[in-house]
C-alpha cells in the first residue's frame, strides 16, 4: 500500500466516492494522532533520529521533526562526553548565580523549539551527536510510502477512519475502529518492547549457512 492505496482503502472502507479532497485530511489527523500515542506509550525504535548539527551558539533550532530527546553527545578538544538534562529554569537559576562560568556546556535544556546549552563561554563551536524521537514522515503525493505505511497499514487505516467521523457526522463505525486503532498501536508498542529485550531473552539471531 502507498498514499494514493491508502486514500483508496479510505473511501472503500467508508463506502463513498466523494472523499477525494477530504481523505488526505484524515491522514494527516491520523499521523499526528498516531505520533503522540507511539511517543507517549513508546517510543519505539522507528522513531529514533540521529543528527549531528555544529554547535555554535547558546540556543540552537531543534528539527522539525523533533518529538522528545534521547541523548546529546559534545566533542571538544579533548573527548566526547554526554550532556546531562535540566529543566530551564534551572539554567536560569546558573546564569544568575554564576554569570561568569567558563568551560565546556555541561547541562541542556528544551526551550520551545530550541536546545538551550549552559555553560556557554560564547566562544568555540563544538560536533554535536544527537538522538532525538521523530514525528512520523508526513505522506503526500511526492513522499508515497514511510516505515509506518511500509510495517503498520492496519495502524494507518484504521487511525485515519476514525478521523472521518466528525467529517461524516458521528459514523456509527467510530467505536469499531477506535478499538482497532487502539489495539493496533499498543501492539506496535508492546512488539517493539519484545524486540529491544531479544538479544537479552537468549533468543538466537539468525546467521548464514557456511
């Protein structure tokens, strides 16, 4: 299945011929919808970016895409060594009792849409390594297919339907694929939990044939 499939589904499941305009709509619901649940009950591995900005300045743009974080790793001149995370008012709090801190960044924090880094000299520039969560890859007719379409059409379908039901005036299907969507998703979840722990369960991993 890709989006143009998808969009087809839709209106077969629905019944109607008249959701062209409207079934992109509900897709796009669906994958804000579904990204807060794997986020919230996950996150599962899928979900996981790696990015490797240049740091060069007290508050640096998060991604798009950003989601939550997971680990942000500075090289300077001599190592590499994880940043540890607080909240901002606490960085307020050190920017008021040692205005005059020197030194490599220690602590980061999320403010709206930024990384905020304390502390920081004003000076320098530092290779970031950065595992952050990722809101799912937004189907169009120039992006067709993501890993969740690719694994997980049943989450799409199903999470996009229940999207149609204001769209059609309270479907009487709502409960139906609520609990379809619901189900699916907390699989998704407990799947990926599985997955994670295989290495730690003696499950053995496949290998060639010599």
């Amino acid at each position: 299945m890709d989006y143009a499939g998808l969009q087809s589904a839709i209106a077969d499941f629905l019944n109607r011929d008249d959701l062209t305009a409207a079934a992109p709509t509900f897709i796009t619901l669906a994958e804000a919808q579904i990204t807060r649940r794997l986020v919230k009950d996950g996150p599962i591995r899928q979900m996981l970016g790696v990015w490797a900005p240049t740091i060069s300045a007290e508050l640096t743009n998060l991604p798009a895409d950003f989601m939550g974080m997971k680990a942000i790793y500075l090289a300077s001149l001599t190592c590499t060594y994880e940043l540890n995370f607080v909240e901002p008012e606490k960085i307020a709090e050190f920017k008021i009792k040692f205005p005059s801190q020197s030194g490599d960044p220690q602590f980061y924090s999320i403010v709206g849409n930024q990384i905020q880094f304390w502390p920081w000299a004003g000076t320098g520039s530092y290779a970031a390594s950065i595992n952050y969560w990722q809101a799912i890859p937004a189907l169009s007719d120039s992006n067709t297919t993501n890993w969740l379409l690719d694994l997980y059409p049943d989450a799409y379908l199903y999470t996009a339907l229940i999207q149609s039901a204001p769209y059609l005036r309270d479907d009487s299907r709502l409960d139906v694929w609520g609990t379809l969507s619901t189900t699916i998703l907390s699989d998704i979840c407990e799947t990926d939990k599985v997955a994670r722990q295989a290495p730690h369960l003696g499950i053995p991993l496949l290998t060639s044939t010599p």
